[in-house]
C-alpha cells in the first residue's frame, strides 16, 4: 500500500479511529477519576460519539474505498452510522441513573458500548466478507459481555452464557460459508464474487455458500429459525442494553444483509424465495408468541422478532425502492424502539422493575404525560396512522407492491394486525386499569432529553415520511 492509498484509507475509515481511540482514553480515565464519575463517564462517552459523527459528515460526497478494497465510506453506510450514533447516544444518556440504581455503574460499560458501536461503524462500510467479519465479532463480543453485565442475577448469566453459545455457533456457520465462497470464487470481496459469477451458470457450492452466509446473518436481526436467543437475552441483560441491542446491533445486521443480499451473487442463487419464507415466518411467530406475553421485555423481544421480519420483506423487495424502505423502517425502529424501552428503563425505581406489564395499571391516572409519550410509541410499533412507524411499514408495502408481490404485501398487513393487538392491550392496562400502587418513575433529566429526541423523531418522521425517504433514497448505494 503506497502512502497516499494508506493517507486515503485512514481518513475514510476516521470516525471508527476516533471512537476506539475515546474507548481506549476512556477505559484509562474511567480508573483515575473517581469524583462525579457517573457523570465524567457519561459526558466523555457522548463527546466521543459527537466528534466521530462530526467525521462522518466530512465524509458525506463521492465513495471512498478503502484498505484495498475492503472498506468503503459512502452514503450507504453514512446513513447507517448516523442510526448507530443515535441508538448510542441515547443509550448512554438512558443509562445514567439505570446503572446507578443496578449497581454498575463502571467505565468498562461504557467503553464495551463504544467498541460494540466501533464494530457496527465496520459492518456498515465492510466491502469485503473477512473485513465484516471483524466489525461482527467486535460487536458480538461486547454485546455479549454486556448481556452478562449484571452479575449477581442468574438470569443475566444464563442470557450470556446462552448468548455466547448461541452466538458462536452462528458465526461458525457464516464463516463455513465465507470459505465455500473463498474457494469457488477466489475471493472474498463482494465485486470480487459479483464479477465471478457474471455470465456463468451458478454453481451449486455457491448455493450452498449462500444458504450458510445467510443462515449466518439472519441470526444478528433474530429471525427465525435463529430467533431463540432473542427473548432471553432480552429478560436477562440490563434493560439498557436490551434497549440497544434491539436497535443498534439490528440495524448493523441489515446493513450488512443489504450490502451481502443485493450482490448478484445472492441475486443468481435466488436467495430471496429464502429470505421470503424466513420474513412470513418470522413476523408470524413474533406476533403470535407476544400475544401470550407477561413480561415487557419479553414481550418487546418477540416485538423485535416480527419487525424483523417485516423489515425483510424490504430485502425481498430489493432494488433503490426496497434498499431504502429497509433503510427508513430502521431509522423510525431506532426512535420508537428507544423510546418505548426509555419508559421500561425509567420504572426501574425502588422495588419496581417495570418489566411486568401489571406494573403499569393505571399509569395514566398519576402520569398523563408518560403515559401519552407510551400512547405514542405503541401505536407507532402498531404501525397505526399518522405516526412513523406507519409510514416504515407503508413504504416497504409499497416497495412490494412494486416488484410484484403482492400476496406477501397482503400477509404482511394481516399479520400487522395480529402484532397491533398486544400493543392495544398494553394501552388498554396503561388507560382502562385502577392503579395497583403508587410509584414514582426514575425521572433525571438525561432520561427526559432521551424520551424527548425519540418523541420528536417518531412525530417529526410521521409527519414529514416523503423527506426523510428521500433521505434514505439518496444514501443507497450505487443510488
């Protein structure tokens, strides 16, 4: 590599350099300042995310390939790291008093949480299969030490330890498939494979490749059959960093399915009739097993499996059209998701846990406010109208409706119906029930700027869906 590739490479890839160097800096200092460390961590945490998505604009323009060949900085994957930004921070911001009231408080949370968000940034601007596979791993392994995070709970070290075997076998199987790919094609870029399948018929091995890539990948979003570890790492890990998981990591998961998916070598295999069964699969069992669900967090983990599978409806789709639904329905996921996990996290006082749906009978009655910001976020995670999550589910139907199917447009809108049930019945405990007991929400002021930017994003993008669409239209690759 000449020095200017090397100069070309390091400025591409500045905003993942800054947020590893911040976690290294932080996870020193986190040791020396022990006066007002909560809020020192909390602070310096967020800076770093500021300072690496300020290096990210500068990015904003033509495509910058880098390390020959094995990352790129373009708007495909701007778009992207800004939805990792914002999951982040408001992460961090939500986790202030939560981790004081649990206990752990340390800067190790905090630093995994930037390393975790260091390896999403790869996955997005991997080019190349081995390349994203290190940003997978980087995020995989943190997000598997912060699962565990509360250490005296059996139940978030049998989330782990299931998270890691879990966890582990999949990678095995996407890795089986990066060396089929390796050995048929020669290669592990993505315009590597795409060139070498061009005008051949496909071999069989290829199609094999495939199905492990993809069976590696599905396991990342929690769609089924690799779903299992999805409502138990939720229960187990600190609501907080379920409350990422379920955006941040998701997000990074399709920006890789997207980039892998759309390659024509996935495009010749005919992947997507696979991709088309996992998606209705996917979305039946989330929105039939939440149905039945007592637990919040579990309840919102099956939440997560069924918009999963919606969301790959948008990859079966495919196209500039379908690229950018998926693309939208992430960015509203992001708000919407946090926001209804900011209201479980600021129940988290006293002997209240908030994971209990019976927790919040009568929740109206003393808090009108939070309760109309919860009104807000189900409706929007029901997909009903004006809100955005309305417009995430309509624009991927449209998507759809395009390309000509649309008898899984039509499955998708009667299984959206079956999922806006237990998001009713929620308001239903939230509005109709008599308050069990008096409780009072651990309310700071971080907690309240976090329910406001996820409450401003999830109005602002129902009301102006056609901008942000654009948005999302003008960032797809090769768009």
């Amino acid at each position: 590599m000449t020095a200017d590739a090397l100069v070309q490479s390091i400025l591409a890839s500045l905003p993942e350099i800054v947020v590893v160097t911040g976690a290294c800096a932080l996870l020193i200092l986190g040791q020396l300042v022990r006066k007002g460390q909560g809020r020192f961590l909390v602070c310096t945490s967020i800076a770093v995310v500021l300072i690496a998505a300020l290096a990210t604009l500068m990015l904003v323009g033509e495509a910058r390939p880098a390390y020959a060949g094995m990352f790129i900085a373009d708007r495909f994957a701007v778009f992207f790291k800004s939805i990792f930004y914002l999951v982040t921070v408001l992460t961090f911001l939500l986790s202030r008093k939560y981790t004081d009231i649990e206990g752990i408080e340390s800067s190790e949370y905090y630093v995994l949480l930037l390393f975790a968000l260091s390896g999403m940034m790869i996955m997005a601007s991997a080019t190349d299969l081995l390349s994203l596979y290190v940003g997978l791993e980087l995020m995989a392994l943190c997000t598997y030490v912060l699962t565990g995070f509360l250490r005296q709970q059996r139940r978030s070290n049998e989330a782990a330890l299931k998270y890691v075997i879990l966890g582990s076998i999949s990678t095995g199987i996407f890795l089986y498939g990066v060396s089929l790919v390796y050995g048929i094609t020669g290669t592990t870029q993505l315009d590597g494979m795409a060139a070498a399948v061009t005008g051949a018929p496909l071999d069989p091995g290829l199609l094999l490749a495939v199905v492990f890539i993809v069976a590696g990948l599905v396991f990342k979003v929690g769609a089924v059959p690799f779903h299992m570890w999805v409502p138990d790492v939720y229960e187990g890990a600190p609501t907080t960093i379920a409350a990422f998981m379920s955006a941040g990591p998701k997000a990074a998961g399709f920006a890789v399915i997207l980039r892998v998916f759309l390659n024509p070598l996935v495009t010749a295999s005919d992947a997507w009739i696979i991709v088309a069964v996992i998606a209705v699969v996917t979305m039946a069992l989330g929105s039939f097993v939440a149905l039945v669900q007592d637990n919040f967090k579990r309840l919102l983990a099956y939440s997560s499996i069924a918009h999963a599978g919606f969301a790959l409806l948008g990859v079966v789709a495919g196209g500039a059209d379908g690229i950018a639904s998926v693309m939208l329905y992430l960015l509203i996921y992001a708000f919407m998701n946090l926001g209804i996990f900011g209201t479980v996290i600021m129940m988290r006082n006293g002997d209240v846990s908030g994971e209990g749906i019976e927790d919040y009978a009568g929740f109206a009655r003393s808090h009108r406010g939070l309760a109309l910001l919860m009104l807000l976020y189900l409706f929007s995670l029901a997909g009903i109208p004006p809100t955005a999550g309305f417009f995430a589910k309509f624009y991927v139907l449209v998507a759809l409706v395009e390309r000509g199917f649309v008898t899984l447009a039509v499955v998708a809108v009667l299984l959206s119906a079956v999922a806006a049930y237990f998001y009713i019945r929620i308001v239903m405990v939230i509005y109709m029930r008599e308050p069990e007991r008096a409780f009072e929400p651990a309310l700071t002021p971080l907690v309240r700027a976090a329910l406001a930017v996820t409450a401003i994003g999830t109005i602002g993008i129902g009301l102006f869906p056609a901008w942000f669409l654009g948005l999302a239209q003008n960032s797809v690759f090769g768009g």
